[in-house]
C-alpha cells in the first residue's frame, strides 16, 4: 500500500502541477455554468414541478460525459509512452515496487483527477437541484458515480494502449479510436436497424447496452433516436455496469502482466524482402497478393511528389497494402449502409436513415482527420526531421501539396464508403436526388475544413500530441459545439441567431439538405458553401503563410 501512495503522490503532483490541467478544470466548469445561464429562469417565478431542474442536471450531465471522453483518454494514454521514453519506468521496474503497486498508483492518481474535473461542475448541479425536481440520492448521486465508472473505464483504455505504442501522438490515435468505437459505435447499429425480432436485431439491441449513452438517458429518464432510455424495458445501468466490471477486470489483469521490461527492449524483426527469396516464393506471392507488403518498393517517378510518397511510406498504415485494406473496408461499410437505407426507409422514413449516415460519417472523419494532419508538422518538428526538409530544395508550397495530397486521398475513401447509401435513398426516394448531391457537397467540406484546421493547429505546435488534442477540441467545439445553440432554439436563443450559428457548421448543412428532423425551418444553404469555402481558402493561407515561416533559415 506504501508503493501505491508513492506513485499517487508523484503522479497526482505532477499533474497537478501543469498549467493545462488548470485550463481543463477552469474550461470545465465555466462551460457548465454557461449551461446553467442558458437554462436558468427569465422571471423571478420557476415551474413547480421542477421540469426546469432537472432539464439543467441532463445538460450538465451531458457536459460532464462529453469532458471524460475528451480530456481523460489523454493523461493515461501518453503517461506509460513517456515514461518509456524518458526511461523512467525502468527506475520503477528496477524499485521495490511491484507491477501491481505502479499500475493502481497511476490509476489512483487519473482518479484524482477526474474527481477533480467531476467536482468542477458541483456548483451547476447545485443550481439544477435548488431548482428542484432532483433527488440528492437517487439522481445526483447515482450519475456522479456513473460518470467515475465511465472514467475509470477511459483510464484503463488509456493504459492498456500506452503499454503497445511507442509514440505520444500514436497513443492519442488509438486511446481516441479505441474510445469512440467502445462508447459510441456500439449505439448506431440499434439505430440503422431499429426494431425487429430477427437474431441480427436481438443482437444489435444487446450490443447497444455496452456503451454507456443508454444507461445514462434511462438514468435522465430520456428517449433516444434509437429508441433507448424511457423506451428500454431492460436495465441498460445493470448492463453497463456488468460490461465495464469485466472490462476493467481483464484490462487491469493485461495492462499488470505488461508492465514489465519487456516495454524497454522489444525485439524487432529485420524482416525479409519477397525479390531475395527463392523463385517459387516469389511466384506464390504474386498469385496470392495483389500488392505484396514485403516487395521490394520501386523509385519515386520524376513527376511525383516525394513528399507524397514519403507520407505514404512513413505513415502508419499508410502503405499501399493497408490502402488496400481500407477500400474493403469502405466497401464492407457501404454494403452496411446499403442495408441500413433499406431497412431504415421501411420504418422510420429515408430522412432518418440518411441523417444518421451524415452523422457516423462526420463522426468518423473527426475522428480520423487529427490523427492524419495534426503530426503533418508538429510531428516533423518534434522528430527533428523538419530541418531535413528545410535543407531540400523543395519550396514550402511542394511540401505542403505533397503532405495534403496524402491526406486528402485518405479522406476520399473514406468518404466514398457511404456512396451506395446513398444510392439506395435516391432510387427509394428520387425526388431527393439534389438533396444527396448538396449532401455529398457539405461533407467533402467538412473533410477539407477538417483537414485544414488540423494542419493549422499542426503548423503553429511543436509536439504532435499538443496539436492532436487542440485539433481534436476545435473540431468537436465546431461540429458538435454548433449544435448546442440548435438544441437550445426558442429558449433562449431565437431563430436567427440558430440559423447563423449552423451555417458555420457543414454537418448542419448537410441535415438540412436532406431535410431531418428539426433542421427544416432554416435556410442553411447556399451560405454554409461559401463560409466553408472562404474559410478553408483563409486556413490554406495561413497554413502556407506559416510554413513559409518555419522554412526560412533560422
């Protein structure tokens, strides 16, 4: 127990210490107050049944789980990369402590922290329960400790991705990757294929209940989309609980048997090259694979960009194998959403169907745009490798259209995934084939200004996972921030200012083109267009600008 409160102190200390953990806490709480100003009575006279308190205790609730998600996967994640690469963790190995000692110490201190960012928001709880309508007990009490469970989840997953990646910005990718698909993507198959009694549908309804999003609206006693919380007759909480007990248990149980000095020296293959094996291997290959991995690569060609071809080469995942990988991928993905505009048109109309394409597709092309640009020049910087293209004689403006052109061929496969989605709409509904076409538009703007803000961000940091984190905050804030002043419409925020507000947003503009549910009553194009247009114009600028900067001799 001594060992434990040792690694507490000097890991909580640290944290505590730092100037950003600071921000997140003031940044936490101010935004929770904000919440309450936007929900707190106009007249001296409040409802007597305390509908008001409690729609303020869900909006902070929501503001909390959407803090863990954001903030917390970040501490875990680079705290075992950097202690690796600082050699620290070798000291600790070498120490009396053991395995079990360091990993609940490190686990003890992100605790700390996270009651810390919880209690930040005790004073607009509090505001929400003087309201009345809350139980301090039943309501308050029960979703504090929901929200630890769900961060002590997100400090394992954080963890257990620390002890397999060797990077920072690497482990941010993942913890952030890992995290979306274990508290999000488990809650939109039940929505593309709501109802039914088929097995498949059985199944999806189970799968749902990993994530944490039903448990906390049948704790806020909400409906959902698909159908969660009042509507659920089973107790998601129950299951929640039951999945995160066993996760927490094999991931402490892997994340220990791991800590070891098998983290500083790992072993790694030379690996073999296919054109220096024997004839038959080499003919057996070519039958077998349509781009062998462990062929000898080709020269760059004259009118390349070697650049390009470096970002494709040094990049994770970024070989023409795994590019290969991801169209099939994307191509399973369409089949997918094929079958969900089908199904989806039978039950809850194509509008429906097609809003929550838009939405899974933004929400992936946030979630995979920082990890591809935010290192474009931060992680050159920070690996030393900038002065290497500084001493080229390659202009800023080559540099820049070979580490976007890389990008911008990843985003276009990715977008091309929901293209037979939408497809499927189209023949259902062909009167709706100039709201697919503006669609597809508002989505490849949101790639681009995705792409652009990420590369800016990147220009202007000197670490990759500083410029990940900011990107990732500046696309949330715009994608989903947005869409805070669009819930609050009428009260307090009247029609014009929402319509203002979502023309920033091209994930808006897309929803209103295909006509959901809410996003009707404004005029969002063609406005969105030009903004978005101007904007990335603006962000290009300033992203050359900036590298034309950090080219020049120092």
């Amino acid at each position: 127990m001594n060992g434990v409160m040792v690694i507490l102190g000097r890991e909580l200390l640290a944290m505590l210490r730092s100037a950003r953990v600071l921000g997140i806490l003031l940044a936490v709480a101010i935004a929770s107050s904000v919440l309450v100003l936007l929900k707190w009575p106009s007249t001296s006279i409040t409802d007597l049944d305390g509908t008001r308190g409690r729609d303020v205790f869900r909006w902070v609730t929501w503001a909390m789980f959407t803090a863990a998600v954001l903030v917390v996967p970040v501490f875990p994640s680079t705290l075992l990369v950097r202690e690796v690469r600082r050699r620290t963790l070798e000291l600790l190995l070498n120490s009396p402590l053991s395995r079990s000692s360091i990993y609940f110490g490190k686990v003890l201190a992100m605790l700390g922290f996270v009651v810390l960012l919880l209690a930040s928001t005790i004073p607009a709880v509090a505001c929400g329960y003087l309201m009345g309508g809350l139980s301090l007990q039943e309501d308050i009490a029960r979703m504090y400790g929901m929200m630890l469970v769900i961060c002590l989840q997100l400090i394992v997953i954080g963890l257990l991705v620390g002890t397999w990646t060797r990077s920072t910005e690497s482990a941010l990718r993942w913890s952030y990757g890992v995290t979306f698909f274990l508290m999000i993507v488990p809650w939109f198959p039940d929505a593309l294929f709501p109802g039914g009694t088929s097995p498949l549908a059985r199944g999806l309804q189970v799968l749902k209940l990993i994530s944490p999003i039903p448990a906390i609206l049948q704790m806020l006693n909400q409906n959902s989309l698909s159908g969660t919380g009042l509507m659920e007759s089973r107790d998601a909480v129950v299951w929640y609980l039951s999945f995160a007990g066993a996760f927490l248990t094999v991931g402490t149980l892997t994340c220990i048997s791991r800590l070891s000095h098998a983290l500083l020296d790992q072993s790694r293959s030379q690996g073999y090259i296919t054109d220096d094996q024997d004839g038959w291997v080499r003919a057996s290959r070519r039958i077998l694979y349509l781009v062998d991995p462990q062929k000898r690569s080709k020269g760059i060609p004259p009118l390349v960009n070697p650049v390009m071809v470096k970002e494709f080469q040094c990049r994770q995942f970024g070989r023409m194998h795994w590019l290969l990988r991801l169209v099939a991928g994307c191509a399973v993905l369409s089949l997918l959403l094929t079958l969900a505009s089908a199904r989806g048109s039978e039950t809850r109309g194509v509008e429906y169907t097609g809003a929550l394409i838009i939405v899974l597709q933004v929400s992936l092309i946030v979630l995979l745009t920082p990890g591809l640009a935010a290192g474009m020049i931060a992680g050159e910087i920070e690996g030393g490798s900038w002065n290497l293209l500084r001493a080229t004689p390659m202009g800023p403006g080559r540099i820049l259209f070979g580490k976007l052109t890389s990008v911008i061929i990843t985003l276009a496969l990715l977008l091309c995934a929901t293209l037979p989605g939408y497809a499927v709409i189209m023949f259902i509904k062909p009167i709706l084939k100039p709201q697919v076409q503006q669609v597809l538009v508002c989505l490849t703007a949101s790639a681009i200004l995705s792409m652009l803000i990420s590369a800016v961000t990147s220009s202007f940091c000197r670490a990759t996972a500083i410029a990940t984190t900011v990107a990732y905050g500046v696309l949330i804030s715009l994608f989903g921030g947005t869409l805070l002043v669009w819930v609050n419409r009428n009260a307090p925020f009247g029609h014009d200012l929402v319509e203002n507000v979502l023309r920033l947003n091209p994930m808006a503009a897309a929803l209103n083109a295909i006509e959901a549910d809410g996003f009707t009553d404004y005029n969002l194009l063609p406005s969105a267009w030009w903004i978005a247009g101007v904007s990335s114009v603006l962000l290009l600028v300033l992203l050359y600008s900036r590298t034309l900067v950090l080219t020049r001799p120092d």
